[in-house]
C-alpha cells in the first residue's frame, strides 16, 4: 500500500491531498479515490487506473456528482482544485 507523501518524481502536496509530477513536459495531478487490498490480489489487482482528462472533462463529473461515489468525485475535486490555483508563468 502507497503511503501520503513524495515518492520518486511524484510530489505530494499534504495540504491538498494531491501529487504532481512531470509527464512529458506536461504537470500532471493524482488524487487516491480507493485503495487496494494488498490481501486480494487476484480479485482486487495492484494496479491503479487512471485517465488524464481535461479540466472540462472533470466539471462534467463535477455537475453530476450524484452518479458517481463520494470518494471518486472527493479525487476529482482535489485535483481540479490544484488545476484552479495553479499559477502558469511564461518566460521567454
């Protein structure tokens, strides 16, 4: 089981619940939705799945948060909440 905190180019941010990291020149942000039982192997795999969507794409689960589970939709916001605050600068 993962652990809340940097893990090799990941870094985490404990004040949102979110890591970040380089992925091909583009930030990426991750926030845990479920956790995996280390017991179950075969039923429940050691493997995480993820999408990398836009920010649009997030608000329409968002808007529809009834037909998703707390805790998926508890991710969604976190990361989108990082996306918001996110300060872009461009250096020539």
């Amino acid at each position: 089981m993962f652990e809340y905190k940097d893990y090799n180019d990941f870094i985490y941010d404990k004040k949102r619940g979110v890591w970040g990291v380089d992925f091909w020149g583009y930030l990426v942000f991750l926030a845990v939705a479920a956790t995996i039982d280390d017991n179950d192997p075969i039923n429940d795999k050691p493997a995480y799945l993820s999408v990398l969507a836009h920010r649009s794409q997030m608000q329409t689960i968002l808007d529809n948060a009834h037909l998703f589970d707390p805790s998926f939709v508890n991710a969604v916001y976190a990361v989108v909440r990082q996306y918001d605050t996110l300060q872009v600068n461009i250096v020539d």
